[in-house]
C-alpha cells in the first residue's frame, strides 16, 4: 500500500492560501456592512457606519460573538497576508519607487488590519483587547509630539494617504488591472469584472472625500484622529444631492463587497516567493 507524504512546503503554501482567501472574505464582510447602511442611510433608514461600526453591528446579531471571533481571525488572517505580501513581494512589485510605494502601502493596509482585529478583540471583552488602553512611554512620546507648535500641519501630511490610496484605487478599477490577478473563466469575469470596478472606484471615492476633508479642514483635526470611511459617507449627505451620492456609494461599497469576495474564491494566490 503507497503511502503519501505531503511535503512541508505544500503544507505552508496550502497555509498561506487559507490565510489570503479568509482575509479577503473577511474584508468583504466588513465593507457588505458598510455599504448596506450607506444605503440605508440614504434612504432614511438608518445611519452610516465606518470599519469599526460594522463589527458592533455584528455583535448585535444572533450568534455575534461567534461571528466576530470568525471575523477576528480572518482580520488577522489579512493583515497577516498582506504584511507577506510587503516583505516577500510575491506579485513582483519590485524595489523602484512605484513597487516600494505599493509595498508601503501593503504595510499601512497590515497596520490597519491589525488594529480593526485587535478592536474586534475588545469588543468581545478579551483581556488583550482591554489591555489596549494602557499608555506607557509611547503615550509620553506621542504626547510631546503633538504638544509641537506646529503639530496640527501634520494634518496635511496625514491627508496625502488616503489621498494615494483613492487615486491608486480608481485608476486600478477604470484600468481594470485587478484581472491579473484572477484565475477564472470569461464566463465569471463578465460580472465580476463591471462589479469589481464599480467596488474599487467607489472605494476610491471615498478615500478621496477623506483626503478633501483633512485638506480643507486642516487644523480641526488631530494628526492621531483624522477623518474616517464614516465621516467621510456623512459629508456625502451634506452636498447637493447628497442622498444620491450617498445612496451611489453605498452601492459601491457593496461592490467592492463582492469583489473581496470574489478574490476569496478566484484570487491568484503566488506562493511560491513566500514559500521559497
């Protein structure tokens, strides 16, 4: 009778696909909430909420801890993944200042990950999401930088991210330049594709409306606590129209529901740089 004995390394890369394909679903998640109460919200049904508004909506459904527990794994799953994917570059983004500039932003998306796991530990009352409101020196660090004269500019150099993000969001969806990485046939592409691009330029679009908001707000915001996807869908409400654009962008938020989604099923998932 043979016997068969997987190999350590189609171990780790069975490991790291689960964990690229959980992060996506889980992203997708978290923003099929959003999207949804946008368009609530638009209708008057409702109010908007950001990332985190979404995971208390969770708690609040029938088995909601279990929920978020699922969500707490496939949120580090994520952040865990794209960390990977910034150190071990297996899309081959490169070393020049676009591929670095993309590889930072892989990070920045990491950072943000992790905290939105780490606030989902604290909803479910863990001792290490608790453990979060410990200061220490950092917070002593922190303090005497924003105690600077000029912290508050800080602000305009804040707003420069979310502003790169939409930017790169937009032209990734009108370019279509996701496809690549897709593994799927013509038939699922159809709807794939038009979804998909609707789910990333509405991403972008609200990216953009953070950005506008720190660069025509300037000194009322904090440096620590700028803008977020919530207050950005409420400035939405606040223009002419804007229960319509609210109502849009809610619906692309959806989208880009779906298309997280469908990157959990179809995404080309390269494991061998990380595994070599």
């Amino acid at each position: 009778m043979q016997t068969h004995v997987l190999h350590p390394k189609g171990e780790l890369s069975r490991g790291i696909v689960w964990l690229a394909r959980s992060g996506y679903a889980a992203r997708g998640v978290v923003y099929l909430i959003i999207g949804a109460f946008a368009f609530l919200a638009a209708s008057g049904n409702g109010d908007t909420v950001g990332t985190e508004g979404a995971l208390v909506q969770l708690l609040g459904q029938p088995f909601g801890e279990t929920l978020l527990w699922i969500m707490v794994v496939g949120l580090a799953a994520y952040a865990t993944w794209r960390l990977t994917q910034a150190i071990t570059d297996p899309e081959n983004h490169g070393t020049d200042a676009k591929g670095l500039a993309i590889r930072a932003g892989l990070i920045g998306s990491a950072t943000t990950y992790s905290l939105l796991a780490l606030f989902t530990l604290g909803l479910l009352g863990s001792s290490l999401g608790q453990s979060q409101d410990g200061g220490g020196g950092g917070g002593d660090f922190l303090s005497g930088l924003l105690g600077w004269r000029f912290s508050n500019y800080l602000v305009y150099l804040v707003a420069l991210i979310p502003l790169g993000v939409g930017i790169a969001h937009i032209i990734k969806g009108w370019k279509a330049k996701f496809e690549r990485y897709f593994y799927a046939s013509e038939q699922v592409m159809r709807w794939v594709r038009p979804i998909s691009r609707a789910g990333l330029i509405a991403r972008g679009a609200a990216f953009l409306v953070v950005a506008g908001m720190l660069f025509s707000g300037g000194r009322r915001y904090e440096p620590t606590q700028p803008p977020g996807l919530e207050d950005a869908l409420n400035a939405l409400q606040t223009l002419p129209f804007g229960t319509f654009w609210l109502a849009l962008v809610g619906i692309g938020l959806i989208a880009f529901a779906l298309y997280s989604l469908s990157e959990a099923i179809w995404r080309r998932i390269d494991t061998a740089a990380v595994v070599g």
